[in-house]
C-alpha cells in the first residue's frame, strides 16, 4: 500500500463507490445508503479527530457545495440567455 494521501484517497474512493453500487444491486436504497456511510463517516471523524476539528471540516465541505451549487446556477442562467439571444 502507497503512503501517498492523495493516491490512498482516490484508491478509498473507488472502493467506497464500488462497495454501494454492490449495495445498491442487492437493491438496497441510494440515499440511505449514502446517509448511513456519511453519518458513519462523520462519527469516525468525530472520534478520530474531535468535534471542532469534524464540525470546521463540516462546515468547510458545506461551503464548498454552496459555491458549487451557485456556479451551477450561474452557468444554467448564461446558457438560458443565451439561447434567448
């Protein structure tokens, strides 16, 4: 296994993806799924690292969503004039 955090995270993430597409075939639901690794995750945080460390994590990953979801926003309203032109 590599010491590489960036390398182990993306190996993490492909075996985190594969493990609840296997879930989801068994016909278990996504989004409970998806809720119970966030809410396992976030425990493990909590104990790993405290809670003021995983609430700024929280905080920061919610942030980063926010601007996401306003970016996206933006490019649907510059596509829609647009075409409108």
């Amino acid at each position: 296994m590599t010491n590489d955090v960036s390398a182990l995270r993306a190996q993490l993430s492909d075996e985190w993806q594969k493990l609840a597409i296997e879930l989801i075939k068994k016909g278990l639901p996504a989004e409970l799924i998806f809720e119970t690794l966030l809410t396992v995750g976030l425990a493990g945080q909590v104990e790993v690292l405290g809670k003021d460390v995983a609430a700024g994590r929280l905080v920061a990953i919610a942030e980063q969503l926010s601007e996401q979801v306003c970016r996206e926003k933006e490019a649907l309203q510059e596509a829609s004039n647009a075409t409108k032109n």
